[in-house]
C-alpha cells in the first residue's frame, strides 16, 4: 500500500535556454522548460499554450535589448476565451541600461504565452536569458 | 493498492505592509509589521527583523508590490534589486521558486514591479532583501504590499 502526498497546486516554469525575440514576428517560449514543481499542469510546446483545469497565471520575463530605445516589444497571454493581456511595450523602459522587465497575469484554463516585436522595431536583438522568462501560478481543480 | 487524493486545496490568504515609511539600508531586509486581514489558522509569521516562517506542510503563491523611493544621486548604472532569500543568505531565482525585481530607470520612484514567489514544502526562513549598487539607501513606503496565498 503507498500513499502520493497531497498534491500542491502551484507551478513555475522557466526557459532552460537563452532565446531571442525575433523581429515582425510572434515568438514563443522554447520547448526546453523547467519545471520545478512537477505534475501540477502541463505545457504543450505544440500550441505554446499552458493547459489546466483552472489557472491563474503570472507571465513575466528579464530580458536584454540592445537598442535602449526600442519601443515595440510586447508579451501576451491569450485565454481560451479570447481574453489578451498584454504587457507594457518597452517605450517605458528607455533610459533603463536596456535591461526591461515586466509582469502580467491572465486566467483561464488554456494559456498561450508569446512575445510579439512589431515590423517598424529597432533593428536591436532582445534576449531572454536563461532562467529569465517565467510563469508561475496556481492550477486547481 | 495505491490511492490519489483529489486534487483539491483549501487556502488562507494573509497580507503584509508597513506601518509607515521607511529607511531601508543597502542589503537590508523588509520589515513588514502590518497585517490588514488574515484567514484564521496560518502559521505564517514575520519576526521584528525581517524574517519569514512558513508551514512546511503547505504550498505558497506570493506577489510582492515594492514601493521604493530611491535615494539621489539617480542614474540607469545604479540599479536597485529586490529578492528574495533563504536562510543560507541564497537569492532565491525562477529556477528556485521566486522571480527578483530590478530597477534601472533614472526616476526616483519605484513601484510598477512584482516579485512572484512560489514554494512547496519551504523548511527555511526566508527574506526580502534591497540591494542597490551603488550601495546607497531608499524610503520603502506604505504602498509595498506582500500577498500570500497559503495552500493546505
């Protein structure tokens, strides 16, 4: 006879490898995620999308850009009911070392986290560096 | 025979602030002395100098809202940081169990970050440490809130 522990509900993942957010385009996280808490939820690197019975969310990421100035990178989280949060674009963050830095929640039960850079974007490279994008919540059921 | 318990858990919620404003010093720790509401039956509890006890039977859900007013001179070199520690004096990061906040702008206030934390099981204590690099010092005010969500 075994007994599981009692399962806990909270989760964080985060990028096992660097990753740039490319140009005019949507990107997602890389498929090599850790997982600190195993089993409370699962991410499905096929559709970028976290799924849970129920889940709150906090999307939140520590990048490099090496244009200071480049105001048109935003990340997203979109909810199976069509509900996007999206975070601030990096105009706020000029003048910061080109270090930006921000955080958003979102709820639902499928979860589809992105970045997006618009095509008129500085030509500069934003870098997501190991470790440094993470979304960390509660699933419940 | 094996048996899965269903995936279910109750939770407290406990919040802390500051009764006032305060200096904080270059690595020093948050001194939280205020607690607006608390469910009943939380072992949570922050000692006079800073220091976090949490129930090693229970899972967390944290978000911490800094209200940092940084003290001059301002400048994007001279960062300011906010993390979390455990009792070993380590920072806690994603990969183990808590983001930081870091702060680069030449403004003076700083609020619009979050720090989310989340462990399982915690047997330590833990803090919330300022850093800045220049070594300087800043008002941390009553607007800095620390949410706990205590699953059991």
């Amino acid at each position: 006879m075994s007994f599981m522990p009692n399962t806990s509900p909270v989760f964080m993942y985060t990028n096992n490898t660097s990753f740039t957010v490319a140009k005019n385009a949507t990107s997602y996280l890389p498929s090599d995620l850790n997982s600190l808490y195993e089993n409370e939820t699962s991410y499905d690197s096929s559709s970028n999308s976290l799924e849970s019975s129920k889940c709150v969310c906090n999307f939140d990421f520590w990048g490099s850009n090496t244009k200071a100035n480049d105001t048109l990178t935003q990340h997203k989280i979109l909810n199976q009911s069509s509900v996007e949060v999206v975070g601030r674009n990096t105009s706020p963050y000029k003048g910061t070392a080109n270090r930006v830095e921000d955080n958003i929640a979102n709820v639902g039960t499928s979860l589809t986290l992105s970045f997006y850079r618009d095509s008129t974007a500085s030509e500069g490279v934003v870098t997501i560096a190991q470790n440094r994008a993470f979304f960390a919540g509660v699933s419940l059921k | 025979m094996t048996f899965y318990p269903k995936k279910t858990a109750d939770v407290r919620m406990i919040h802390y602030t500051l009764s006032s404003d305060a200096t904080i010093a270059h690595n020093g720790k948050i001194i939280f002395n205020s607690s607006s509401a608390s469910s009943s039956g939380s072992n949570v509890s922050f000692d006079g100098s800073g220091n976090l006890t949490l129930d090693e039977k229970c899972s967390y859900y944290m978000i911490l809202s800094p209200d940092v007013v940084r003290n001059l001179p301002l400048s994007s070199n001279r960062y300011i940081d906010i993390s979390m520690y455990d009792s070993s004096g380590n920072q806690l990061l994603p990969n183990t169990g808590a983001s930081n906040v870091e702060f680069r702008a030449t403004t003076a206030n700083f609020s619009n970050f979050s720090l989310i934390v989340t462990l399982k099981n915690p047997n330590q204590t833990y803090s919330f440490r300022y850093t800045n690099s220049n070594s300087n010092s800043a008002t941390l005010k009553t607007g800095t809130h620390l949410m706990i969500m205590e699953f059991y």
